[in-house]
C-alpha cells in the first residue's frame, strides 16, 4: 500500500486556467491502494496505473482514457515536497503536457506523513 491513497484536488495547471480545469467537475488525482487510481481535468478522464518510488517520496504513472470522447493516454510523474501538496506533469501522448498542483483532500491522521513501502 502507498501514502499516497486518497483524493488529491488539481490546484493549478501550467497550460489551462483553473475554471478549464474544472469544466467537467472539479479537477482531481484519486490514488488507491492496490497502485492504480483515475483523474480528470477540462474535459480528459483517465486511468492510472503508479509506480511509487520507495526512496523519495514520488510516483509515476501510465493513464489511458477520453479527451472529449476521443481515445488517449500518456504518461507523468509527481513529487510529494510535503505529506499534503504534489507537483507534477502530466504528458499526453502525442498532444500536450502541463505543469500542475495538487493538494491532498479530506486528510486523516495517517494521512498527516509520508511513508515509504
């Protein structure tokens, strides 16, 4: 299991203005606990399967899944400077790549440190 589980809210996005982030529903990474998860922002949907790094508090991914109902997937990375925030990009496949924020969502008090496998 990684400390990553749980839902992260997309605060800012380098490429898109934060109500194009929301356009469909609030922007958001969601990581669960067997190392897959989803996400959405503007009108992109996806699936995620993660690879967490065990030595620094990071993880990459894989996703695949719509742009407006069009096929897609790509690729990105995120880094955890603290228990609660991420910095990530997120590159899609033959398309763009942005820049972006997250903040963790309902914490816990086993949310409140990062952990390592």
């Amino acid at each position: 299991m990684n400390e990553f589980v749980g839902k992260w809210r997309i605060t800012e996005m380098e490429v898109w203005a934060q109500d194009m982030v929301d356009l469909i529903e609030e922007g958001y990474f969601y990581f669960d606990e067997n190392d897959q998860g989803k996400f959405i922002f503007c009108a992109v949907k996806g699936h995620l399967d993660v690879a967490v790094n065990t030595r620094i508090p990071e993880l990459e991914f894989s996703w695949e899944g719509t742009d407006d109902a069009r096929p897609v997937s790509g690729r990105g990375k995120i880094e955890f400077p603290t228990p609660f925030e991420g910095e990530g990009i997120i590159y899609i496949h033959n398309g763009e790549s942005s820049i972006f924020s997250i903040k963790r969502i309902k914490q816990t008090v086993t949310d409140n440190v990062v952990k390592f496998r």
